[in-house]
C-alpha cells in the first residue's frame, strides 16, 4: 500500500488532493510544517516517518530552502518519488520532471485553483487527478464516482480472501482491471497473474492450454507445456469470457476447480494446483444457463462471489480519472502530457460512452494526435459514428485560424 506524505503549508487543494488519493486505496497523512503531522479527516498510516511519496507547493519548497532541501525531506522519509506543484492561478497546466522522473514539477491549470473546482466533491479537477496518477503505480485503479468506491471497497475486501468471483458487467467496463486490482491486493501478489481469453482461443486447442498437454499428445505437440493452470499455480488465474467456453470443457474445468487437480492432455496422472480463480461475462448467465450454453453446476461453482461493473455513462464521475491513467499510458514522457481544458472535460463528462473505457481510450488517443501545443479543448473531442464530420470540421477551424498563426 502506498503511503503519500502531503506538505499542506501553502498548498491549494491539498485536502482534495487527499481524498482523491484515498478513493483509489492510497494511504495518506497531511503535514504542516509548523505543527508536526496533521490528519484533518484524512486516515493515516500507522508510521509517519516514512512515506513512499512526498508531495509539497512550489511555495513551500523555496521558503523552505529550494528543490534540493525538499529532495533532502523526501530522502529522510525515504519517498521514492517526490511531487512539487505551483498553483499560482495564472499559468497552464504542464508537467517537468528531473531525476529520471522521480521528481515532478507539475504547474497547475488556472481553472483547477478555483472554487468549485477545490471541493473534495468535484471529481474534475483534472491537474490533481492527474497529480494522484503520476504519484501512484499501475496497481491503483482511478475511480471518484460513489458507486465505483463501493465496488472497489468490496473488491478489496474480497481480495484478503481466496474465494472464486464471478464479475459480470458490460464489455469494455474494466472487468480485468478489476481482477488484477484484487491479485494485487491480495496474499497471491508475490505469485503470477495469468489471464486467458476464452472467446480467443480455438475450441481445440482450449482444454491444452488450460490444463497443459504431454509431448506428443496431438498433431503438432513436438514439446510438452504444462498449461495456464500449472502457470498460475500459487497465484491467480481470469478466465475472461468464460461464457463462450464450450460445453465438453466445462465438466472438465468444473472437476478441476473441485478437485484442484488437473490431467495434462496425453498424460494419465492427475497433478495438484493451487490457484485462486476469477473468471468474467458480459452475458445474463442465468439465460446462459436456462438455455443451455452453461453448466448449471459450473455456473454456481464459480458464482461465489459475484461483483457487477457498470457502463461508464452511470459513473460519471470515474471518466476524468481514468482519462488521467489512459493518456499516460500513451505518452512516452510525463513531461508530454496535455492539458485538458474545461471545455474538453465537460465535452467528455455529457457524452453517453457505449463503447465505455475502449471508447475512451480511442477518443483520448484522436486528441493526443490533433491538439495543438499540449492543450486539448473541446475541438480535440471526436466520438465514433461522427468523426469524419468532425474531422472535416476540424481541418476547417486549423484553416481559418492558420492566418492569425502567421502574424
């Protein structure tokens, strides 16, 4: 668990800057310089001498000696990463890095200084949602909307389990990234996380792969494999898209999840595995199941657990968060990053998302191509089923401004 120390001396929003990392599982103590360690409502680690990231206001640091003076406070809680953010209301968002990235300057937007931009309830604010995915690991998962929160509590309480869950949700809702959140959340993290596509694999060669095959079991098997089973043995195993795996395979996946126990094709002895199963649908299994495609017995044997994610249209106000993670994903520097204007976010916070996160990540993707100068506005904003429109009217806007360019 990742403990962020925040300096609140001068810092704009350093309560909403923890609360934003507490709804993604973060731990987090405020300070103040003058008065020692300062919790205010916000649930702190057990230790305070110690923190994995440091965060403090560029006015803190030069009253408190420079850059090298809070670089020396990080060292001496022993922060790995260290976070300085300016927030003198008058400039554009932009982020610097030094130190191989391990120090960040991050200025932010003018707009995100502002009431009501500053209250804890206003998940937008995208300069300090970005701040919390720039200070955490791929382990944390970007939710701000109530509903996401008590899923996510649940999840992690699942996760201190070993009981198999079943997650059902529409496609595209992030159903393994929930998986992996409670791999990483849970006493298997130290032990491989192993995810199989079941819809992608074909239908001969699935019960192979699940369970392994000796040397020359079939056509074609010149070397032995011990299957993804065997592979995630101590840790974790998704089975994505378990609906689609044929009936034949199921008794047999079902006598594996009761017995622990796996036979490799061509082999006759039965081999002990410990994995801890999760598998996902975007299928009503109870008409899976009344119509015949699914085992009831298996259907059951996995339901113990069952978690349901929601299209992004119902949890509005997950969208900027996750935009934060998917945009650093596919900038090859922090220090490329955009801004995402006002304009852009609300752009994006109205539309309904029927193709939820993917949909998301492929319009985030288009602005990253068309903004200009690091800054993407509404225009940058094109959703499928209307972007050769909007691409006209884009090439249009480049256009007419291009004169103003010029002078």
């Amino acid at each position: 668990m990742t403990l962020v120390a925040i300096e609140k001396t001068d810092l704009i929003g350093a309560e909403q800057l923890a609360a934003f990392l507490e709804r993604r599982m973060a731990d987090v103590i405020l300070r103040d310089a003058s008065n020692g360690p300062h919790k205010e409502g916000v649930k702190a680690a057990p230790s305070t001498n110690t923190a994995d990231a440091y965060v403090c206001s560029k006015a803190y640091a030069e009253s408190s000696g420079g850059v090298s003076a809070v670089v020396e406070t990080a060292r001496g809680l022993k922060a790995s990463r260290v976070l300085i953010i300016a927030n003198n209301g008058d400039g554009d968002f932009s982020i610097r890095t030094e130190m191989n990235g391990n120090l960040i300057h991050l200025n932010m937007a003018a707009t995100d200084c502002i009431e009501p931009f500053l209250s804890p309830e206003y998940p937008s604010n995208y300069s300090l949602q970005m701040a919390c995915t720039l200070l955490l690991d791929d382990d944390y998962v970007a939710v701000a909307d109530q509903k996401s929160l008590e899923l996510m509590a649940l999840a992690r309480r699942v996760s201190k389990t070993d009981v198999t869950v079943f997650m059902n949700g529409p496609t595209g809702t992030g159903k393994e990234v929930m998986a992996r959140f409670i791999h990483n959340h849970s006493g298997r993290r130290d032990a491989p996380f192993v995810a199989v596509n079941c819809a992608a694999i074909p239908e001969n060669m699935l019960e192979a792969i699940l369970f392994g095959h000796e040397k020359g079991a079939f056509t074609g098997a010149s070397t032995a494999n011990k299957g993804i089973f065997r592979a995630a043995d101590g840790g974790t195993l998704l089975l994505d898209e378990i609906s689609e795996m044929p009936l034949g395979l199921q008794a047999k996946l079902l006598r594996a999840l009761q017995e622990k126990k796996v036979t490799p094709l061509g082999s006759q002895r039965e081999l002990d595995v410990d994995v801890r199963v999760i598998a996902t649908t975007n299928r009503n299994m109870v008409t899976e199941v009344r119509e015949g495609r699914f085992r009831e017995d298996l259907f059951y044997r996995l339901n113990v657990f069952p978690l349901t994610t929601r299209h992004l249209h119902e949890r509005k106000d997950d969208i900027i968060a996750i935009s934060t993670i998917l945009l650093k994903r596919h900038c090859m520097q922090d220090s490329t990053l955009p801004a995402l204007h006002a304009c852009a976010a609300e752009t994006l916070m109205a539309y309904h998302w029927p193709g939820n996160v993917r949909e998301l990540e492929n319009v985030l993707q288009r602005a990253l191509v068309l903004c200009v100068d690091s800054q993407i506005t509404a225009e940058d904003i094109m959703v499928d089923g209307v972007v050769d429109t909007q691409l006209s009217e884009h090439r249009l806007s480049l256009t007419d401004r291009q004169p103003e360019l010029r002078t």
